[in-house]
C-alpha cells in the first residue's frame, strides 16, 4: 500500500494541472480578437451580396412509380487463387 498517497497525489497533480490548462485557454480565447470578415471590408456593401440558392423540384407523389427503376442483379467476381498459401500449424 505504499503506492496509495503517491497515486492519489498523482491523480490531483493531473486534475490540477487540466484545469489549469482549460482555464488558461479559455483566457487566451476570451481576449483573442475578432475573427476578420470575409471580403475585408463592410460587410453591408452591395459587393458581399451572397447569391440566392437554387430550388429543387418537388418531389413525386409517395403512390407514382414513374420513377422508379428496376435494381439489376450483379454477378459476383469470382477468385481463383492458384497460389498454394502456407500453414503453420500453430503459433
């Protein structure tokens, strides 16, 4: 049982030192700047304009089926190993 204080001393050294660590970033990323735009410039100039995305067709009614298509049955490859393989019969 020798090993207990210096396990329980290790576990606290870790958990203190990942706090540490945790608020030492959180520091470091509240006073970090703003992240910048991405023109550079204001962003309410006509020239930031994001173009309007494009709409889908609706979809087919749930009962048609004209859109559907028939799955075609593949044939599997087939392997002929002509190689012998070795067997080591055991470890």
């Amino acid at each position: 049982m020798k090993n207990k204080p210096f396990r329980t001393f290790l576990k606290a050294w870790i958990t203190a030192a990942s706090l540490g660590a945790f608020f030492f970033g959180w520091t470091v990323l509240g006073h970090s700047g703003k992240p910048a735009t991405a023109s550079g410039t204001d962003t309410t100039s006509a020239d930031s304009q994001v173009a309007p995305l494009p709409t889908l067709a609706p979809l087919p009614p749930v009962g048609s089926r004209q859109s559907l298509q028939p799955l075609t049955q593949q044939q599997q490859p087939s392997f002929n190993f002509t190689q012998p393989r070795f067997r080591t019969r055991g470890s």
